[in-house]
C-alpha cells in the first residue's frame, strides 16, 4: 500500500490493477501499520503526515479494510518454516494462509510458503 499512496514505480503493472480495481476486496494488515510505525520512527520511511494519520485516511480512501491480528494467526506464524526471517512477512503468510487471502508482493521469499504471491 506504501508504494501505491506514495506512486512509487516499483510497483508492478498488475500490482496496480488490482489495487486500483473496485472490483477486488483489499485488506490491510494491522502489521502493516505496526512495520510502517516502526520505520517510520526509526527514519527509515519518511511522509508528510505520521503514520497514524496517513493510514488511517488512506485506507479509507482507498477503501482498504483493516485485517487485524489474530490468534490463529500469531500462532501459524510461530510454526512457519524459517523462510522469511522478517516477522512482519511471516504474519502477513500466516494470516493470508488462515483467511485464504492472496498477498500483492515482489518479495521472492513469499511464494515459499504456498500462498497466492500476486504481481
């Protein structure tokens, strides 16, 4: 989503159809924000407005629901194989895998886990 309110041209062609596309229903992982809010802390990410304005308004805006986390989720996450080492991917895996959800990505370690990798 970061790549999409901020237009970065990283983000693939088919990335954007499927953002921009009223047709889909898109969700937000409350570990999204809780990376985002880290980074952005840290200087690693920089925006006008702190983290817990902007995404807020841009879920909104782009009618972007939030997927929080839960349980089953945190707990999947633990039993995942040591692929991806960032924790934050791993929650995203767990709760794609729990609530049978694809993950609009680039990262090359995603598809290790049997889950839809969509770019």
């Amino acid at each position: 989503m970061i790549w999409w309110i901020t237009s970065d041209e990283r983000l693939s062609s088919r990335a954007m159809d499927l953002i921009g596309s009223h047709r889909n229903l898109l969700y937000w992982s409350v570990a999204g924000s809780w990376e985002v809010a880290i980074k952005y802390k840290l200087g690693r990410l920089v925006f006008e407005n702190p983290p817990e304005n902007l995404i807020p308004a841009e879920l909104d805006r782009n009618q972007i629901d939030t997927l929080p986390i839960f349980n089953e989720h945190a707990l999947l996450a633990g039993q995942l194989p040591l692929h991806h080492k960032d924790p934050f991917d791993r929650m995203l895996v767990a709760q794609a895998k729990s609530e049978s959800l694809g993950i609009i990505s680039d990262d090359p370690k995603l598809p290790l886990y049997d889950v839809d990798v969509l770019w």
